[in-house]
C-alpha cells in the first residue's frame, strides 16, 4: 500500500528542484572537474532531478539568482493548442524572459503534466500575485490544476 501512494505522489510531478551556490559545486565530487571547468561561473545552480523507473537525469542550469519558482500545471491532454496557450499565458504575464527550463509529459491518458522553472523574483515582487497566474493558466482549455511551489536551497 505504501509503494502504491509513493508511486502516484511520484505520477504527480516530473520532476525535483534543488539550488546549490558556486562553492557547493565545486566542493561536490560528483561533479567531475572537466564539468566544473566548462560550466559557465555562476553563484547559484538549479539542479533538476527527472526519476524515471530506473534511472535519473540530473540537469544543471547556472543561475544569478537562488530564488527560483517551479509553475507545476496539470493538464487533462497534450495538444499543439494547449502548449501554445500556456507559452501565451507566459508572454502575457512576462514570463517567458526568466524561464531556465520547461518539460511536459504525459503518464497516462488522464495524468499529463507542464512545469517551468524560472526565476521568482517577479512573483515575488509583487507586481504579479500568485493567484493572478494561477486564474490565468486555469483559463487554457484543458488545464486541470496549477501549482507554483519555492524551489528548496542549500545554500
């Protein structure tokens, strides 16, 4: 019983968020040097963890910025329409200029999911309220819910 309930928290989600700043990269051998030498120098790193069965991606993206907002939106289907209205959703709203990385994938018919990770500080500042980008992603057809969550820091 306890796999089936980890199993659908899973199916709700793509993926896992995780910043770093520059020295924790650098003192992580995970990393390999040639990786720490060709990644561009940035203070923060948005690592992106996508668990799939029996493997995980890690993706890393430098950052100026530590505070970075995940916008999780769960769709009913995938649709040519339906991508473009949320892309429309975020130019409208300004978005579009802070995004570090956008998925979508489908788990079943029923279980299809959009998430952006970008940079919170817009949200933040209160020029654009959460609930304001909630109600406008709720009015794309076929979007079922949308979540926007702080991504945790290390550093």
């Amino acid at each position: 019983m306890i796999m089936e309930t980890n199993n659908s928290v899973q199916k709700n989600r793509i993926s896992i968020g995780l910043i770093i700043n520059n020295d924790e990269l650098n003192a992580n051998p995970i990393f390999p040097s040639e990786i720490k030498e060709e990644i561009q120098e940035s203070p923060f790193y948005l690592l992106i963890f996508i668990s799939r069965e029996d493997v995980v991606k890690i993706s890393c993206f430098p950052t100026q910025n530590k505070n970075i907002k995940k916008i999780l939106i769960k769709l009913k289907e995938f649709s040519p329409d339906l991508v473009k209205g949320i892309s429309n959703v975020l130019n409208e709203l300004n978005l579009s200029k802070d995004i570090l990385h956008t998925t979508g994938l489908c788990y079943e018919m029923e279980k299809c999911f959009y998430e952006t990770y970008l940079n919170g500080d817009i949200i933040d500042s209160g020029n654009l309220s959460i609930e304001n980008i909630k109600e406008k992603f709720m009015a794309v057809a076929k979007v079922i819910n949308v979540n926007i969550e702080n991504i945790a820091s290390l550093a």
